[in-house]
C-alpha cells in the first residue's frame, strides 16, 4: 500500500481543476531532463485519458535519449514557437508547473506563465517552493516528480486511469532522477511503485537499455577524454573536479546532453564525497555547474554561496559568469571554505 503522502485537501483541489478544465498547460524547466519529461509525459497521458485537451511547453531543447517517450514528439519547444505557445498558455485554464520551484527555472517562459489568470498547480520536489502557484505540492523527501504524478493520480483514486504509455514515461522519470536507483532511492514505496508500474506492462530493463545505452561515439570518446585529461582529483578534500571549454565540446562534436552524467563519475574513486563540473554554456555566455554529493555534505548550500545556484543536498547546479580559470579559483575556494564538512562523515 501507499501512505498518502499529498495532503488530500490539495488532491481534490486539484482534481477540482481538472474537472472544470478543458485546456491544460503543463511548463517544465530549462533544459529539461528525464524527470521533467517523464512527469509531464505522465501527467499528459493520463489528462488525455480524461478527454482533456493537453499541451506540454519545454523551455528549450530537451536530450535526444528522450525522444523514444510516447507523446514526446508532441511537446512544444518554446524557444522555437514562442508565439504558438504563449497562446496556449493564454488560453489555458489551468497550468502545471512539474519539477520546478520557481518562475525563474523557466527562462523566458515565466513572463507569460506569471501573466497567466488561469489556475496554477506545483508538483515537485525541490527545496523552498515559491509561492506562485494556486495549489503547491511540494515534496523534497520525496526522489522524483515523476513519482509525485503517479502519488497524484493514485490519490485521486484514477490508478486504473494509468496507461501503458503513462506508465512507461512515470518510469523513466523515477529512473532517471535517482541514477537507476542508485541514488536517493532507499525508500521502500518506490519499488512498491515500481511493481505498480510493472503491472501496466512496462520493460523496465529495455527502458533503461534505451535511456543510458544509446550514446553517441563522440560521447564516449569525449567521456574518455575528460577522465583521463580533465579531471583533477583532491583528495585531501575529498573532491574531484571536471571541466570543459566549448573548443573541446566543438572537438568532440559535443550535442545537448552528451555530457550527462560526467559529473557522478567522479564519485567512483574511492573516498570522493563531493564532485563537480564546469561546463561552457555553448548558447550563453556563461559556465554551467553541476555539483553531486554523497552522504550528507550540502552540495546546494555550496552551490548557492558559489554558484548563484541551488538544489538538492546531493545535487545541484549553478551558473557562473566568468572564465574557465576564475571558475576553477572559486571551486578551489569553496573547497577550502567548505574542508570541514567535506572531511566529516
Ligand atoms: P544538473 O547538474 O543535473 O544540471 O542539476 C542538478 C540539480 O541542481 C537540478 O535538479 C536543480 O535542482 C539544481 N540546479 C541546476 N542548475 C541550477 C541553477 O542554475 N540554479 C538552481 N537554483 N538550481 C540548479
Ligand atoms: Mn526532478
């Protein structure tokens, strides 16, 4: 069984929204990735099964590892259909803001999301929701949105209302977000879901085989190139750290999402807690960071104190607006600000 963990007051509001709804928007992050996908593919199918007429907006591009999800051909990319897609959000009488926590997560997206009259529902699992939602369900403990989406439908008791399709792109989000259950994944109910899910007839091994097993050449050669050029290893601190310059992405003829992941590999030397990427931006002018943590070192307060970013305890992100070298400086200065955590455990 599942404990209900969405306040129920919520769910029926919610479901409320549903109900008098025809038009539904659901809005997820820049650059969108498994979980943001799978969950508004989940919700999509199942709000389609209602006879409800669904649009998903994505801020930008999302990994070609994702296009085999059922009704992914289907989302709208706002950076190409601006105009298309504000008028859906216009006329939308309810939205759904999936595996995000604030209007600034979507880019130039939050403007019209913001302007929106209609009704406006959260459903995610990052730390400190902003309030510009109707209806907040908001659940850090909780590994993915996916997850929430299927806590959602069950909730309202429309379990049976779960496709195959639905069913299979729940999965992947829940997959995805926990590294193949490999992190943030010791909560018994997700394999009780997992079972759940399982019934509806998903492969569960060939989704996986499809979302990790399908890299490009130059994803691996470059893969091979940064562990063994680019990543430098401190272990007095625990922490490893990769980065890039956009002349190396155009060497490895780089596209979105061929360095997924790079930045968890680090986490298999052994004694390594805390690891971190820098990327340049390859579209703006800026250094990406990603930041992965094991145990308890709060890799979001180091982003955010760093990086003018945030997140989760074990993952999160950031921007930084300089060089590759002022980059690595600060990284090396956050190392020492933060050796005393990083020594604990
Ligand atoms: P990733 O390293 O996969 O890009 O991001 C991991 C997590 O870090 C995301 O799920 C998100 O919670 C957080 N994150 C990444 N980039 C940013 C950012 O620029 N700002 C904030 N606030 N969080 C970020
Ligand atoms: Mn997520």
């Amino acid at each position: 069984m599942l404990s209900k963990v969405i306040l129920q007051a919520n769910v029926d509001k919610v479901e409320t929204y549903f109900e008098r709804a025809e038009k539904i928007v659901i809005v997820v992050h820049v650059s969108p990735d498994g979980d943001a996908i799978g969950s508004s593919l989940g919700l999509y199918h199942f709000l389609n099964s209602q006879g409800k007429t669904v649009n998903i907006i994505v801020p930008n591009a999302f990994p070609d590892f994702l296009r085999w999800m059922p009704g992914a051909k289907d989302i709208v990319r706002y950076d190409k259909y601006k105009e298309f897609a504000d008028k859906l959000i216009s006329e939308a009488e309810v939205i759904c803001c999936l595996d995000f926590n604030a209007l600034s997560r979507i880019g130039d997206m939050g403007a019209s999301v913001s302007a929106a009259t209609c009704r406006k529902v959260m459903v995610d699992h990052h730390l400190d929701p902003e309030p510009f939602c109707n209806v907040t369900i908001s659940h850090p403990g909780i590994s993915s949105t996916s997850e929430l989406v299927f806590r959602l439908i069950c909730q309202m008791g429309c379990f049976d209302d779960i496709s195959f399709e639905g069913a299979e792109c729940i999965y992947t989000g829940m997959m995805t977000d926990t590294g193949g259950f490999t992190y943030n994944s010791n909560d018994r109910e997700i394999y009780f879901i997992i079972s759940e899910l399982l019934s509806k007839g998903i492969d569960k091994d060939e989704i996986y085989r499809k979302v990790f097993n399908t890299y490009s050449e130059g994803r691996l050669r470059l893969m091979g190139y940064v562990l063994y050029e680019k990543m430098q290893v401190f272990p007095q601190f625990h922490a490893a750290l990769i980065w890039l310059t956009k002349d190396e992405q155009k060497r490895f003829q780089y596209i979105k999402g061929d360095t997924e992941g790079f930045v968890n590999i680090p986490l298999q030397i052994k004694g390594i807690r805390f690891s971190a990427f820098l990327r340049e931006d390859t579209e703006k002018d800026m250094i990406k960071v990603s930041l992965r943590s094991v145990g308890k070192f709060p890799c979001n307060r180091l982003a955010t104190e760093f990086f003018n970013g945030g997140g989760h305890l074990n993952a999160s992100g950031g921007e930084f607006y300089g060089t590759m070298e002022e980059a690595i400086d600060r990284f090396k200065q956050a190392l020492v600000r933060y050796e005393d955590l990083l020594l604990k455990d």
